[in-house]
C-alpha cells in the first residue's frame, strides 16, 4: 500500500498540521436563539480535532450579518466566552481551529432585522423557493443595496469580528466569500449592477474582498487568515457570465496578500451554475503560489489523488465529518465510514442527536 500524502504533515505558513485533511466549515444551527456557543458544540469540535485544522461553522459578523436560525455570532463578549469553550476544548486535544465570518447579504430575511430588508450589492432578489425564518418559511425578499457610505461600515465589522475571534482563542480565521453571500454577492456580475467604485467591472467588484482581507490583516498576520471562494456554485442562485475573468483575477490579486491558503469549492457536489467548464484546482494553482485546500465531494481516493498530483496542499471534508468524528483514524486504518447521518438533522436544533451521538469505530 502506497504512504497516504493524505496523512502527511503540513506546513501552514507558521503553523504545523498533523496531517491534511480539513473539518470543512459545517452550519448545525446547534447555538440556540441566543446565538452564543454553547458546551455542546465545544464537545462537537474536540470530538473531530484530529484534523490537520477545523474550520468552524459561518459565524455572524454583525447583527445586520444573520440569516440563519440558531446558526452562531461573534459579535458580542458573551459569544467571545462561548466560543472559548470549543477553542479551549480543542487544543486540550493538540487541535488547530479557524473560525469562519459570515454576512449572508441578501440571503436573509427581514424576519430577522426588526422588519428592515436585508443588504446586498445590489436589489436583487434570490430566485428560490424561500427561506427558513423565526416566523416559518417565507419568499426570499428583494434586498437594499448598501449606500457607498455604508460600506466601510460593514468592513469593520469584520475587522472587529477578527479582533473577538483572536480573543476567543481561535488559531486564525477564514473569510466566507463564497457560496452567494455577502462577499460573493459583490464579486459576481449576476447580484452586482452597481455603479460605484464597488462595481461595473472585474476590479470593482473585487473591492469589497480587497477591503474585507485588509482589514481582517490588521487583526491577524496574513499567514493566520484564510479565504473561501466557489467559483462554480449554485447555491443561492449564484453563477456569472464572466465567472471565470472575475475568479480568476480574484485569485491573482489574493495571492499578494500571503494567506494562510485559498479554500476552493471546486467541486459540482454543492450545486453547479452549468455556465461553462467548471474551474479546476490546476486553473488557481497557476495563479496562487500559497497553501491551497480542495473541497466539496471529495473522497479519500481523491483527496490523494489530488495532493498526489500536487493540485491540492489539504483537502477539506464536509458531510462525512457529520457521522464520523474520528474521521482521520478511519482513514489511516480503512475503516468504512459510518452510515451518513439523517438530514433531517443537520440543522435541526435537536441537541445531542445527530450532533455528538456518533460512536467511534470499533473493529470487530
């Protein structure tokens, strides 16, 4: 049997993983109405903090940032406390963990902003079949462009947001620019028509990412701060004409600031707009000299496959880190993998079930 890269350590700028594989950032709206992390989810990560890193759930930056029932923030000093609980919880287990930072934008619902409309780039609505609410289900709204003025309002935010993860013990953080939420909704020509210095070409539209990764950088040395794009996605009714100028720029420019790695949905798994030929890892391994992390879909087959062929540095795992906690041991020993766990609940606020009830593997 051939050495698994896999399993190799890594080098992550200033710090040292164990191995390669990546817990991918999962919401599993476990925080409760208050939005401050609990015991529970500090049980959640150390179960799972064999990984090479974590990467936390999407963490609300602000209170104009949420969309998600239960999902947690970071934006108070009793969410600094909560999340110290999983930060601490962590490293007693010799774990690394970044935590994610979210602003959903247009993905939100005024139900959750005292009736005022969520923000974007611009007013355009999400074409879906609506979302989850305090008050039920209800039609995605046309949201509010954010005024120019604004906006650097919103990119302190982040800053402060880096600020309180750095005291809430995490390791470094992740900026959520993907998946068509707030940063994403300013790179992508499909939800940015404006006419401003934050939009009407390639390079205006990465402005706001630019700004968002400067800021956070104050906080945190470069090598400490990640960045998440997915360039083929769906998801949130995402896809641009122009998506592969735009992504690919995007990346140009990243890779001056010398972070810590470029996270990749380069999967179809998540959804794929279907405008093209999906971008690939070899097209950002061209333009982006730092760590690279593939995600969405992959196997174990073919995250060595990919860190064989050098296309990958680590390799993130979503879904099979839901049932497998001890996912790192099963791939070092081929143990299967546990049976996937009920969808119904992956965002269920149910507790325990579904969510720290995974048994670890025991050989017969």
């Amino acid at each position: 049997m051939s050495p698994s890269g896999l399993l190799q350590p890594f080098q992550l700028r200033d710090l040292t993983l164990p191995n390669r594989i990546v817990m991918a950032p999962l919401t599993r709206s476990r925080s409760g109405a208050s939005r401050i992390p609990n015991a529970l989810m500090a049980e959640y990560y150390a179960q799972r903090s064999a990984a090479g890193l974590l990467v936390s759930e999407a963490t609300t930056v602000s209170e104009q940032a949420n969309g998600w029932l239960e999902s947690p923030g970071i934006y108070t000093d009793a969410m600094v406390a909560g999340w110290r609980l999983t930060t601490d919880a962590v490293h007693a287990r010799g774990g690394r963990i970044f935590l994610q930072l979210w602003h959903m934008g247009r993905a939100s619902h005024s139900s959750f902003h005292e009736g005022q409309l969520p923000v974007s780039a611009s007013a355009i609505a999400i074409a879906g079949d609506g979302i989850h609410t305090p008050e039920g289900k209800r039609a995605y709204e046309t949201p509010r462009a954010l005024d120019t003025a604004e906006i650097p309002g919103v990119v302190a935010d982040y800053r402060h947001a880096a600020a309180r993860a750095r005291a809430a013990g995490f390791d470094g953080v992740e900026i959520h620019a993907a998946n068509g939420y707030l940063i994403d909704q300013f790179l992508q020509s499909k939800t940015n028509h404006r006419t401003d210095r934050y939009g009407g070409s390639i390079e205006n539209r990465f402005r706001f990412l630019a700004e968002v990764v400067e800021a956070v950088s104050a906080e945190w040395p470069a090598g400490r701060v990640g960045v998440r794009l997915a360039p083929n996605g769906g998801f949130n009714d995402m896809g641009s004409h122009d998506y592969r100028e735009q992504f690919t720029f995007v990346v140009e420019q990243l890779d001056a600031f010398g972070l810590a790695y470029l996270h990749v949905m380069d999967g179809l798994a998540f959804g794929f707009h279907q405008l093209g030929a999906p971008m690939t890892l070899s097209d950002f391994r061209s333009v982006f000299r730092g760590p690279l992390i593939g995600n969405c879909g992959y196997t174990q087959e073919s995250a060595e496959a990919a860190i064989a062929a050098g296309l990958a540095d680590l390799v993130a795992f979503g879904r099979p880190y839901i049932s497998n906690p001890d996912l790192v041991e099963r791939f070092a020993n081929g143990w299967p993998l546990a049976k996937p766990a009920d969808m119904a609940t992956w965002y269920a606020p149910v507790g325990a079930t579904g969510y720290t009830d995974f048994p670890p593997y025991h050989a017969e």
